[in-house]
C-alpha cells in the first residue's frame, strides 16, 4: 500500500473537505488534522496561537546542518464561496473531467498538501536535506494576518532564528503566451499601501444644486484622473528580467514589444497596444492606486460638504509612501488631502541566490517550460517574513490550462489531477537543493 505522501492529491481531497472560509476561518481542524499526520511520522510540531480556533503550525525535519533552515510556509485559510455559482459543491472536493474542484484547489490547499508531501517523504526516506526544514502553515491569510503570519513574525520571530529563504505561494503556475508555456517564479511582491483622500466643499440643500464646484464636482474630476491616467514609470530589475526573458523567447512582434516595454520612454505606449495583457503587466510598471470605496453625505437633500475616497494603493518593491503620496499630488494638486492609512513595508531588494536552482529543477522537470522571474501586483504572507530579512520565493510548480488561474477566489475554482504529483516532486527536489554547496 502506497504512503500519504505518494498520494499529494488525495491529501489535497481531504484538506478541501475542511470548510476554513474567512471569516471566521476555524482552521482549529484542518491544523489539528495535519499535526497528528505530522507528528505520526516523527515530526516534532508547535502550536502557536492568538486565538484558540485560529492555530498555526509549526513543523521541524532536521538537516544536516550545513545551510541555514528554510522555510516552507502556505496558508490554511480560504476566501468566500457566497454567491457564486459552482459547478461542483466547493467542499465536496469531488474528481470530475480530470480536475479536483473545490475552493482552495489552487489558493492555498495546494500548496500545503505539495509541501507536506514533500516533507514527509524526505522524512520516510532518510533524504538528506542541507538544513532543518521549517513547514509553517499558518491561519488567516486572506484577510490580513493578525492571527497568522503576522503574528507569528511579531509575537515568536525565535522560530525563524536564521532563516534566510522560503519557498511560499504567488508562483509556479504555468501561463502560455504566443504558444509558449512559461512557470513563474515570484522573486519580488507589491507592497500594500492604502490610502484615503479627502474633499472639502460647501454644504447646501439639494433642491439647489452647484454646477462647476463642490465636494461631489470635485470627486468627479479626481475620480476620472485615477482611472484614465498611470502614475509615472518605474521599470524594476525583477519586471526588466521578466519582460526580457518573455520577450527573448517570442517572435517578433510579440517579442520586439516586451522587450520595449524595459525603456521607460516606451512603457506606457507598448501598454496601450498590449490588449487585455496591459492589466497584468502594468501594475508591475507603476505604483498604482484603485478608487474602491466611498463615503459621503448623510441626507439626501443636503448636499455634502465632505466626502472620503479610500484608495488600494500598491507600492514597487523599494518605493515608499512618501514615494506614492509625492505622484498622487503630482497628479491630483497639492490642494487634495491624502492619508496613509497602512502601510505594509515588503523586501525593498530582491535575493536572486536560489532562483537558477529553481529554474533548473523546472527545466529538467518540463523541458518544454521556461521559467521565469515574477512580481506580484498582490501581497502574500511573505510580506511579513520579510520583515525577518527572509526572501521569499513563489514557488508551487503546476501546469495549468489557459484562464484556470482565473477561477482563484472565484467561482469552479480547481485543479488537474496530474497537477499535483509534479508539484510535490518540484518541492521534494528543491528542498535537497536550496543550500546546498
């Protein structure tokens, strides 16, 4: 009889049958389940908690003690299947048509059951590893760490004493491009940094309206700046490799124009001829900002003297608020009020060390695969690490068909069943790679 860990899908069945949407979470369960699966076959475990049904875990497999730990971190938590309209039940984790379907399929059921695999078979098989690996899965990702990476970085930092690279979510997944298949590995992320934006005006009674100025005509002419014009350039080394490497393995046209993309003079023109691949790649050539929320008047014959705008702004890797609040009065007039309201400081350099070994355990996996550096518009749980000085790279290899990485937090959400074995081996193989000498 084959061992859990030659049977990565089956395990990610189970782990989908764990309801774990946030809010609440409740990951108490599916945590509970994966330490007594851990513990089961040797593993020494931690429990670290803010709150009893939101635990984290914590896993040890020694190495040999010749590279620092590396950690292996992903996320038990899962985004909301609420009036969405499934195929399959989202829980059921059922196999239809050669695919697993079920939430958290690929954000981020997956990437635990690929590194649990990973780490219990090196562990059945004796593999020597150059350091301990650290697997870390942590609760409430999808909302804003409080209960889990975020608090263990700033409640138990001693758990990550010297570690120095991760491997976590944000890539892997194959995209096909001009008939090429390309695996991303994330190098680099966005930092979080919201913001809100303030407009005065006078007061009057709605029966009497202002024409040509007011808080609302004001809101009219910021509102259309945001959303029909870019904050300046800024072309990154990790978005300069990414582009240039797409680009060097495509024909021309395709190819010419990606490459152009790297000259700060051509960015946002080679964007307006793009098409539908401009939404991508222009937040990885911009700090940007989304207008997404908006609060204003009481009445509905008054008219309000004050409205807010709360704006998801996103800072480069490097960049710092002072950076967006500087491009924004630039853009909007030094008359506008605007106001941090967080700020989630990423890793402003970018550790390349282990990205060749990643590659190359890709290319010999996938001959047909390029792999390629990434940046993520988004933010992950290594924003946090980050804060350690640990660079985190997205890792969790998967050859995806086109436009199913479009189904993560929504509807039909799933993955190949092949999928799985090729993750779980990639992992399996990096973990003996990654400092070694």
């Amino acid at each position: 009889m084959s061992q859990l860990y030659e049977k990565p899908l089956e395990l990610l069945q189970t782990l989908i049958r764990y309801d774990t949407t946030n809010p609440p979470g409740n990951e108490g369960e599916i945590v509970h389940y994966l330490q007594n699966l851990l513990k089961d076959s040797g593993l020494e475990t931690t429990i670290l908690a803010k709150a009893d049904n939101r635990p984290n875990l914590i896993a040890r497999l020694p190495g040999q003690g010749m590279a620092p730990p590396l950690l292996l971190q992903a996320h038990t938590d899962v985004v909301t299947t609420a009036n969405q309209q499934w195929t399959h039940p989202p829980f059921a984790a059922e196999i239809k048509d050669g695919f697993l379907w079920g939430r958290g399929t690929l954000d981020d059921k997956c990437g635990i059951a690929m590194m649990v695999a990973a780490v219990l078979r090196a562990k059945a098989e004796n593999t020597p590893l150059p350091g301990d690996i650290l697997l870390t899965l942590v609760c409430d990702e999808e909302v804003d760490g409080a209960y889990g990476a975020k608090f263990l970085v700033e409640n138990h930092p001693e758990q990550f004493t010297g570690v120095k690279y991760c491997l976590g979510e944000g890539g892997g997944p194959t995209v096909t491009i001009g008939g090429k298949k390309f695996y991303t590995i994330m190098v680099a992320e966005k930092q979080a940094c919201p913001l809100r934006l303030t407009i005065h005006g006078p007061a009057g009674h709605g029966s009497m309206p202002f024409y040509g100025e007011g808080a609302m005509h004001e809101l009219s002419r910021v509102l259309n700046i945001l959303t029909t014009k870019r904050l300046p350039v800024h072309v990154t080394p990790v978005a300069k490799q990414m582009l240039t490497t797409i680009g060097d393995n495509l024909p021309f046209p395709t190819g010419w124009a990606l490459r152009q993309m790297t000259n700060p003079t051509m960015t946002d023109r080679m964007l307006a001829l793009s098409g539908s691949a401009s939404r991508l790649l222009d937040p990885l050539l911009h700090n940007s900002v989304s207008p997404t929320i908006v609060n204003g008047g009481h009445k509905i014959n008054v008219i309000p003297s004050e409205i807010s705008l709360d704006l998801d702004g996103r800072l480069l890797p490097g960049f710092h608020p002072t950076d967006m609040l500087r491009e924004l009065r630039h853009l909007l007039g030094s008359h506008i009020g605007l106001e941090i309201t967080r700020y989630d400081p990423g890793k402003s350099d970018v550790d390349m060390q282990w990205y060749d070994t990643l590659a190359d355990i890709l290319r010999d996996a996938d001959p047909e695969g390029i792999p390629v550096p990434t940046m993520l518009s988004g933010v992950t749980d290594g924003r946090f690490f980050a804060k350690l000085g640990i660079q985190t790279y997205g890792f969790q290899p998967m050859h995806l068909p086109t436009g199913l990485i479009d189904t993560i937090h929504a509807a039909d959400e799933r993955i190949p069943v092949e999928a799985m074995d090729f993750a779980a081996n990639a992992i399996f193989q990096a973990i003996q790679r990654i400092g070694a000498n």
